[in-house]
C-alpha cells in the first residue's frame, strides 16, 4: 500500500494566496521528501527534512514533520502562476542496503493568475 | 552540472521491438534508478542501482532489463513489451542510496502499439 497519501487530491487558489498541503505516512521513517512535478515533466526536489526535524524552510516553501502524527505539511506562500504543478510526498522504506522512495498519490495545485 | 539527461524524449515501439532507454549524469552520484508512472499516478519504482551494481528489482518482469555500464550511465532495454507498458519513464539519480534527494530526469514518453 502507498506509504504516503496527500490531502487534498486538488487545489485551487488565486494568485497571492497561500497553498497548504498534507501528508500523511503509515510506518516510521528516516526522512520525507517533498516534489514537484510540472505536467508530463520530471520531479524537482524541494526539500528533505528528517525525522528528527519538526520544522524546515526553503524560500517560500515551508515543511513541517510530527512523527507522532506521522504526517507533513507543505505551505508554499505568496503562491505563483508558475507553482502550478503536482506535489509529491515521498518516504523512504529501507531495503538492504538501499533506500526505496514511495511516493504518495500527490496533490494537483492550480494558482489561477 | 546538476542534470540528468534522458533520451529519447519520446519512443514509440511495436511488442515485438527491441529498443533501449538511456540516461546520464555527471553528478558523480553513486545510486541510480528508473522508475515508471502512469498518467495521473506517482512514480513507481522499478530499479535502484547502488555502484553499479542491482541492488532492488521491484518484481518487474523480464521484458524491463535494466544495465549499469558506468557510474554514470543508465539503460533500460526493453523487449517484447505490452501496451500496458507505455508510460512515462523517469531517472532519476542521487550521491548515495540512501538518505538524499533524487535528481530525475525529464522522463522518456513510451508509448507501445
């Protein structure tokens, strides 16, 4: 089963206002990553905060972990045309020596100019 | 150079075809890996190369053979494929197989007849 699932599947907002989207995990991790990917592109990294983190920021993006909750938060303010995309949380599952990345069913954001 | 290029962008392939995907970095990345998504999915994992040698297989069929020449070349041939297989493929690198972000690709637009 997926290891992350995103809330919500679609969001819409005007251009200027603030984007939040959830997700939420099943097992422990090591570390979450959030993507992004524009439509039939590939994924752009934008951050990787881990477990022992509650709190990140990269511009205007802003990541929060609650490993008691076992979900995460991506805020992206001021939101842009241009961060029209699909958003992905992405845990890790160790196996062996490798890290797989299981990807939940992503959140499609629409910011309307 | 933080990019990793995949050709070709688009393959178009009949099931009895023979015909390879490759992708490159120069990143000096030690993991590599192909993953395979769906319209309006997330990616799905196929292979994690960790220095060049195999190190998951996702239980992907035989007609998906995946080949690590070099630390930074990756192919994926593909032999007798099934309509069900076209999708979008992706690559996607990172400096170890463990715990970092994943660099992708654009992604290789396979469509089988």
């Amino acid at each position: 089963s997926q290891q992350g699932e995103e809330d919500p599947q679609a969001l819409s907002i005007q251009e200027g206002e603030n984007a939040t989207m959830n997700c939420s995990y099943k097992t422990s991790i090591n570390n979450l990553q959030w993507y992004r990917q524009n439509s039939g592109r590939g994924l752009v990294h934008l951050i990787l905060i881990r477990s022992n983190e509650r709190e990140k920021h990269s511009g205007r993006l802003r990541v929060t972990l609650d490993t008691s909750k076992k979900s995460s938060s991506l805020l992206i303010t001021a939101s842009r045309a241009a961060d029209t995309a699909s958003y992905f949380c992405a845990t890790d599952a160790r196996r062996g020596g490798s890290e797989k990345l299981v990807f939940g069913k992503g959140t499609k954001l629409t910011v309307n100019p | 150079d933080t990019e990793v290029t995949q050709t070709p962008k688009h393959l178009v392939m009949g099931m009895t075809n023979k015909k390879s995907l490759k992708c490159e970095q120069h990143m000096g990345h030690r993991a590599m890996y192909w993953y395979k998504q769906k319209a309006k999915k997330p990616p799905e994992l196929m292979f994690v190369y960790s220095y060049e040698k195999l190190s998951i297989n996702e239980s992907v069929p035989s007609r998906f053979s995946p080949e690590c020449p070099n630390s930074s070349l990756l192919n994926l041939h593909l032999h007798a494929l099934q309509p069900e297989d076209s999708a979008l493929y992706l690559c996607a690198s990172s400096q170890l197989a463990r715990g970092y972000e994943q660099f992708f690709g654009p992604g290789t637009r396979l469509t089988v007849l």
